[in-house]
C-alpha cells in the first residue's frame, strides 16, 4: 500500500524497555543501530531491506524506540529483528476530577437582535472581579446542552441564549486559582446577575480540606532521603516548591523545559507531595523534606503518550527516585509502560497510580497494574464549601463515621489496594493556590504519606536497590493502611495514617 500513511510505534526488547548486555544481543545491535538514526529516515542499507522507517525519540542507545513508519512495513521490521516488540503508541488523560462541558448548543428563541445575558463573577470577600473563570451554564445537564465561558478582566462572562433571562438546570464556575469552585442547580440567570465565589483560606479556619482534616502539617523534614518523581504536566516554579531536577520526555520539546505547562495540575501534585510553606501565607506537603523531580510527558492542551511516560519512568529509575506518582490513566493495559514499571520494581521504585474518574468504572491503567499502588479517593463532609461543584461527589456508601465518603467520580475495583483524599485539595498552581479535585489529587497524597514512612525507617533506607526493597515498601504500606469503613472495592486496605 505505497499511499498508506506513516504511523508512530514503540519497539521495545523482549522484556523491560532495555536490551540487557548479557543476552539477547541480536536485540540489543538492531536497537542499537536504530538509535544511530534517530531523526533522519533509514534507507535500506542502513537498517532494512527496502522500507523507511523514522527513529522518533530513544530511551538509551540500546533501549525502546519511537518510530515512525507504515503500517504495512511492520511485518518487514519484525523480519529483520523478530525477538523485537512492536507496540502501537497510546494516548493518556489525567486523573484530575472532569469538568462538565456542553456538547450541544441550545436552541434560542428568534430575535431581530442578540441578547445576551452577562454574568459577572466576584470574590465573595472583597467584591473585585475574577478574571480567567470558566462558566458553564447547562439547560440539560444530561444531553450536555448548554453554553459555556471565560470571565474577562472585568469577571464578566455573557452568553446567548436570545433571552435576557434563562432557566437552567445547572450552573457552574471553575475559578484558575484563589477560589473554590461553584455550582447551582435550576437556577434562572438574569443579565446583570452577579456570583460570589469563596476565596480560598490558607488558615483553613473555616474549610480544612480532607487532606488537612486527616494530615496536619508535616515538619519541613518529613520525608527527608526520599526522592520522588512526579510524571505529570511538569511542576513549578512555585515559591513553596524545591524541584530539583527533571526531564520532559515530550516529543520535540525541550529537554530541560520540565516546568507546569501551563495546565497547573503537575504543580498542583507537587505541592500535595512537598510544598514547603507555612499557613497562613503558603500551604504544607504531606513530605516537605522529600527530593522532588518533575518528569513532564503533556504538551500543552495535548494527551501524554505511552512512549513520554515510560521515558520518564525510566530517567526517574535512574535518578534513582525511590516513588514514581503518576496521577494520569486510560483504560486497557500497555506493554511500553508495563514494562517500565517492571523495570521499576527491579531497582526497588515503587509507583503509585490514580485508578481514575469514571464515576466508579474499572480501575484505570497503570494503576491497575498488579506491580503498582492503585489509589482511589475519598472525601469528607464540612471540608470545603457547600456550594462547590465538589457537593455532587457526596455519594453513598459512607464509611464508619458517616461524614466520610468515597467520591462519586472515583474508579474502585478489586485491584484498589489504598484511598487518598481526592476531593476539594487547596494546592500549589503557578501564580498561587488552588482547588483541585480527583484521584489526580488523592494518588500524591498516598505517595508522599509512603515517602515519609520509608524516610522514618533506616532498616529500608538502607536496603539495595532491587526487588526485595519494593516488596518491603509496598508491603509496610499495605500493612500500615486503616480502614475507613468501607468495603475494599472502594479502599483496598484503607488510608494510611
């Protein structure tokens, strides 16, 4: 099929995402020899008979490989190097909680003229505006029909529906930072209305989160020896966080450039992990003293590839980070980042997944990964205010004490082994703080609650970096989880003190 298009694949040895030295030789010249290549095409002296493939990205000379090439020049590549996997690139999302949007627009009534009604979004505390909110007005919540928006400078945010005022089912405000979140059921807007937000209070007088409820602040040396890898959306800067170095293994983008891109979820796990300040100014880790590097696989406004996340394993391996946290998934399984983690376990890193925000569905992929730490979340009633999108979360069942609640979004499943608090989060985000919510949010609070207990206990900090200091790890973390009352579906062994 000479006008078929070019598609990208992973080729990976036949176990782990490196050819060993010891065996499989053949494997590891034919990787080698594609490594020479990468970014130009190899003709058919240089690597196979008659077919171009281009050699994308590496992981080590004689590691995976991202390529480029047609589908039907696969069956030739396998030819010329058969104990090779060829694996097809995927697509990941991250756990953050989803934000309702319109698929469809309403009809509106006929007008000679446009009539839109604006809307202007303030701080319920002092009345100035808030700029850079996205609004959501829904007329039918469950066929996603409705309009949607961002405030400008002046909070003001209008929409069209050809009518001055208009009854709705629900309406939502998402704040980018320095606010919680809003929503009101069937209410009818009016032009000129005006939505008060609840500024975020860094005290936590009024709404100590569920992360604060259950862990107060940690010494700045908690977790001290640790290091922990965040493979996410890039983190920081941020003045409450160290990042001490990292990667981005985005295709074509700078190597160096590991920072937030932008998307604010990357930072917002960093700090849940290691954020160094002090309230009322700043907000605490659940680990401040934990080395903390940032691993970026998402470009901007884009998805994360297998082939990014399992680069991004493998240089967090050999920064020798002892957790890995990886607040992102998709459904299925993978053989690329399967085989990371693999390798991860062979030099004592444990991962630590999100199970994912399908409203209770499956476990996601990687947490579901029988060789990973699968993390859903719960909340707690009182921890944030009532008229946040996060009140639709409060879900049955309750646990032993009735205020706590494992959220509606969460994905539970038999392969859940801890729960996190994923619901209502006041974290870092570039230019200050913010609220997330999501097994995004709950995964990094388990991982920074695993890096204390290692950091606690000099018996495994002084292990060998190999298979039996993970099982030491996750098996004291599976020992030390407490049950919250719920059944395992939903907490696997519990929280962790």
């Amino acid at each position: 099929m000479a006008g078929q298009t070019t598609q990208q694949y992973i080729v990976l040895p036949a176990r782990g995402l490196r050819a060993p030295q010891n065996r499989d030789a053949e494997v590891g010249m034919f990787l080698r020899t594609l490594n020479a290549r990468i970014g130009v095409k190899a003709s058919a002296k240089q690597v196979l008979p008659g077919v171009d493939v281009k050699v994308v990205d590496s992981i080590g000379e004689a590691g995976a490989k991202l390529i480029q090439i047609r589908p039907d020049a696969l069956s030739d590549l396998r030819a010329s190097s058969p104990g090779v996997r060829i694996v097809p690139v995927r697509y990941y999302n991250l756990a953050r909680a989803p934000i309702p949007r319109p698929l469809n627009k309403p009809k509106k009534l006929a007008t000679a003229v446009s009539v839109r009604i604006a809307l202007k979004i303030v701080s319920a505390s002092d009345g100035q505006p808030v700029r850079d909110a996205l609004v959501v007005a829904f007329t039918d919540f469950e066929s996603r029909d409705g309009l949607d928006g961002t405030t400008n400078a002046q909070g003001i945010v209008k929409f069209d529906f050809g009518t001055s005022s208009k009854k709705l089912e629900r309406l939502y405000v998402y704040p980018s930072r320095g606010f919680y979140s809003f929503l009101k059921l069937n209410p009818t807007i009016v032009n000129g209305n005006t939505i008060k937000l609840t500024p975020i209070d860094l005290g936590f007088t009024a709404f100590p989160d569920v992360l604060r409820h259950f862990y107060p602040p940690s010494p700045l040396t908690a977790g001290t020896g640790i290091t922990v890898g965040v493979v996410d959306t890039g983190t920081g800067p941020h003045p409450d966080l160290n990042v001490a170095g990292g990667l981005n293994c985005v295709e074509g983008e700078n190597p160096t450039d590991f920072g937030d891109n932008g998307d604010m979820h990357g930072t917002h796990v960093g700090g849940i992990i290691a954020a160094r300040g002090t309230s009322p100014t700043g907000v605490r880790g659940v680990a401040p003293g934990v080395t903390l590097r940032s691993y970026r696989v998402f470009p901007k406004g884009g998805q994360a590839t297998n082939f990014a996340i399992a680069k991004a394993i493998d240089q967090a391996i050999n920064d020798n980070c002892d957790l890995i946290n990886l607040s992102l998934g998709e459904t299925g399984d993978d053989p690329a980042i399967h085989s990371a983690i693999v390798d991860a376990r062979a030099k004592g890193t444990v991962v630590v997944g999100a199970s994912g925000n399908e409203d209770r569905s499956p476990v996601d992929f990687p947490a579901n990964d029988s060789l990973a730490i699968a993390v859903s979340a719960f909340g707690r009633k009182g921890t944030f205010p009532p008229s946040t999108a996060d009140a639709v979360e409060v879900q049955k069942p309750f646990g032993a004490d009735p205020k706590d609640f494992i959220a509606g979004f969460s994905n539970i499943g038999p392969e859940i082994d801890l729960t996190g608090p994923g619901v209502g989060i006041v974290s870092t985000v570039p230019g200050g703080f913010g609220v997330m919510s999501g097994t995004s949010m709950a995964c990094p609070a388990v991982t920074g609650l695993i890096a204390k207990m290692i950091a606690a206990n000099p018996a495994v900090l002084s292990m060998a970096r190999d298979e039996s200091r993970w099982d030491r790890i996750v098996q004291d973390a599976l020992k030390a989880g407490k049950t919250l009352g719920f059944k395992p579906e939903f907490e696997g062994q519990g929280r962790l003190p």
